[in-house]
C-alpha cells in the first residue's frame, strides 16, 4: 500500500511539471522590434498633425503591427514577426515626416501671408506720405503765385510798363510752379505719351464700375487742372488685375475708364477733349501672385497729352 502511494506521489509530480512546461511553451515571447513598432505607432496615433497629413500610411501602418501581432500569438514562424514590425515602425516614420513636411508648408504659407500684410502696410504708408508732400506743394506753389499776382500789380502802378513786364515773367513763373503743383498734387509722372495720372482701385468697389464717393478729390482735382489747361486733352485707360474671365476684365476695365470720363464731362470738361478706353489684364505693373501686385494691377491710367508748342 505505501508502495503504491508513492507511485501515485510521482505520477501527480510528473503531470504537474507537464503541464507547467506545456503553459510556458505556449505564452509568446516578447519581440523587442515588435514593443519598438507598437511604441512608435502609438506615439504617431496621438499626433494630430500626422493624423492629418499622412492618414493613409498611419493606417498601413496599423494594418502591418496587426499582422505582427497576429504572427507573434500564432508562434510558428518568429521571422514574420519581425518583418512585419519593421514595416510598421518604417510606415509609421513616414507618417512622421510627413507631418513635419506639412508643418514647414504652414510655417511657409504663415511667412507668405506676413510679408504680404507687410509690404501693403508700407505701400499704404508711402502713398500716404506723398500724399502729403504733394498737398504742401500745391499750397505754396499757390501763395507763390498770389504772391507774385500782387507783386504784378503793384509793379504796374509804380513802375510803368518794364517792371510790369518784369511782373509778369515772375507770374508766369508762379503759374509754372503752379502747374508743377497741381500734377503733383495728382501724383501725375513724365512719360514719352504725356503726364500719366495713376488712379487705384479705391476709387471702386471690386467687380464694379461705378465711382465712390472718395472718388471726388482725385476728379475735382483732375478738372480744376484741365479747366486751368484748356489745351490739354485726356486718354483714360482702364486696367484689371488677373482674377476672372478675359472677356469679364475687358468689360470691366471699358466700364471703368467711361465712368471716369463722365465723371470729367460731368463737372464741365469738353467730351471732344476725353478718350476712353478699357485694357483688361494686359500690361501689369505688378505680379498678379500676390493680393498687393493685383492691387497695383487693378488701376485707371490718365494720360494727360503734353503741350502742343
């Protein structure tokens, strides 16, 4: 009896080690590549900058760390454990930087947008300032030539008829400076064609042709000067920038160089002395790439024809 007791002792021993050993070969082993592939995957799933740039390989990538982890439980073949981990940690860092591609684009796009809102900010402020000089200019060249009318006169009365003449070469010279005032006040520059007069798109809201209200300075003061030249005569030239149809641009730009010319006629200048005529998008003065350059495109252009003689 104490024979078979023992028998049955190391039967249940035996068994027990059997079945310690069987659960030990049947747990998967841990795989360091496979740990690194789950680490990094994780690491990319909660980074919203690559969740949103590189969905696709973030998903792949998923896709091969499942199929690694499917291999490590089956335990037949430990190779395709590690091949399958390697082709998730290598999808996984293409996701990576793809996310840091698309960060330097925003960085690049922010830039772009800030030199923008730069370089409109100081066209503004030059045009501001010589807005100004040319508003001093013209209030002097103005008392220049009251100045000089009295001093005319006054010359007449006392000095007969040389110092009168004297008087009004100086008036003549006034009247010069005057001129120079008044097209500077219209910020007009010398070309081969004649003065030409720059006017911006402020003077319109965008897609239309009808003058705004704040328009009246640059007209009051553009037939002030014609009523003072009578010998002059104007081609207005209408102008676009890139943005819509060719056909759109060319009836916008017709529409906006005839509203200035009634503008004129409106306020007493001869028609016969006034030309019309819309461009479209040709001749930029800018690049149409950027708001600022399709700001300087979209313009009305006043030749004033120089004197004959």
């Amino acid at each position: 009896m104490k024979q078979l007791t023992q028998r049955l002792n190391r039967t249940a021993v035996v068994l027990a080690a059997t079945l310690v050993l069987g659960a030990c070969a049947s747990a998967p082993s841990r795989n360091a590549t496979l740990d690194d592939a789950r680490t990094a995957y994780d690491r990319a799933a909660a980074d919203a900058v690559v969740v949103r740039s590189a969905p696709v390989e973030l998903r792949r990538a998923q896709q091969a760390l499942q199929q690694a982890e499917a291999a490590q439980r089956d335990g037949k073949n430990m190779a395709d454990v590690d091949y399958f981990a390697t082709l998730a940690k290598q999808r996984t860092e293409v996701a990576f930087q793809a996310g840091k591609v698309a960060q330097a684009d925003m960085a690049v796009a922010d830039a772009a947008k800030q030199r923008d809102r730069i370089l409109i900010d100081s066209r503004t402020t030059e045009a501001d300032t010589q807005r100004a000089l040319a508003e001093q200019a013209r209030v002097q060249a103005e008392a220049d030539r009251t100045q000089a009318e009295a001093d005319r006169k006054l010359a007449e009365n006392r000095l007969g008829a040389v110092q009168a003449s004297q008087a009004q070469t100086e008036a003549e010279r006034a009247r010069a400076r005057t001129l120079e005032a008044q097209l500077a006040d219209l910020q007009a520059k010398q070309t081969d064609r004649g003065m030409v007069l720059t006017l911006g798109d402020v003077l319109f809201d965008t897609g239309r042709a009808e003058l705004k209200s704040g328009a009246s300075r640059s007209i009051d003061q553009l037939t002030a000067f014609l009523k003072e030249n009578s010998d002059r005569s104007v081609a207005i030239e209408g102008f676009t920038d890139s943005v819509g149809s060719d056909d759109l641009n060319q009836v916008l730009s017709e529409r906006r160089a005839l509203a200035v010319k009634n503008a004129l006629v409106d306020r007493g200048i001869t028609a016969n002395r006034i030309t019309s005529r819309g461009f479209g998008e040709a001749s930029p003065v800018a690049g149409n790439e950027t708001p600022a350059g399709r700001q300087q495109n979209r313009r009305v252009e006043i030749v004033i024809a120089n004197k004959v003689g």
